[in-house]
C-alpha cells in the first residue's frame, strides 16, 4: 500500500506595524507623467517594495510629493481629462477639466490618482493620510529626512 506524504512549508510570517521601520521619501513630480508617479507613490505608500509586505497592515513608508504643478499628462490628455464628484444632491455632479485642475489645486489631482490605486477600504484611507502633497518645490517635512526617491 502506498502511502502519500506530503512536506510542508514553514508557516508564512506576517509582520505587524510595529516591527517594520516606516521611511520618508521625496519625489519631485516636475516634467513627470501623473500616472508613473502616481503609482510609484501608491507603492511607496502600500508597502509592496519591502519583503515584508502584509496585505492586511500599514508597513508603507510616507511620501512626500513637491512640484505636483508641474506634472504632465501625454497626448490630449490634458484638454479631455475630466474628474467627476457629486455633492450627493440631485443634479449635483461637478465636472472640472484636468488642465484647470493643474492650475487651482494640483494637491487633489495627486491625491485622486493616487487614492484610486489604494484599497477602498478602512486601510486604504489610514494609508492615504501619509501621502503629502504640495505644489511648489518646498515642503515642512525637513526634520524626518527624507530620502529622494526617483521615478
């Protein structure tokens, strides 16, 4: 009679928050494409760059985006792009152009591109917290030494 065995593997080790060190980097978005640096902040911010990554933690490092006035977008992009919000009443949809967008609040079309690459979900709202973004060159962040980090 034959007899099957079967070898196991070494149980799969998952790492809390508090035993991965949390990093800060800098990335300047300046004559960038939006969606190449969109998701390498996402992955940044996610944690899939370290070998400890847990699906079901926050071991992500922050990230600091400067010059988000300065990011590009390929071919016709820029005139055809539109993000949508709604108030939540009826006829209450807000259509704003992305070249518009650039020019008033380039902040948010960071944080739009990079929220859509997070999980929906209580996580993926603690994880977007870390995320900053600011406009020009300059950010506050000086003390936690940031390392620049390219694209």
């Amino acid at each position: 009679m034959w007899r099957l065995v079967v070898e196991t593997s070494p149980k799969t080790k998952f790492f809390k928050p508090e035993e991965v060190t949390q990093k800060w980097h800098v990335i300047d978005a300046a004559g960038k494409t939006l969606g190449r640096v969109a998701t390498e902040a996402a992955r940044l911010l996610r944690g899939k760059h370290k070998p400890q990554f847990t699906p079901n933690f926050d071991i992500g490092d922050f990230v600091v985006v400067i010059n988000a006035e300065k990011v590009q977008v390929t071919g016709k992009r820029a005139e055809m792009k539109e993000l949508y919000r709604n108030s939540g009443y009826p006829g209450g949809a807000k259509f704003e152009l992305f070249r518009d967008l650039v020019k008033t609040k380039p902040e948010y079309v960071f944080e739009h591109a990079v929220k859509g690459m997070l999980p929906h979900n209580r996580l993926g709202r603690k994880i977007l917290k870390k995320l900053k973004v600011y406009r020009g060159g300059e950010h506050p962040h000086a003390a936690q030494n940031p390392q620049p980090f390219a694209v």
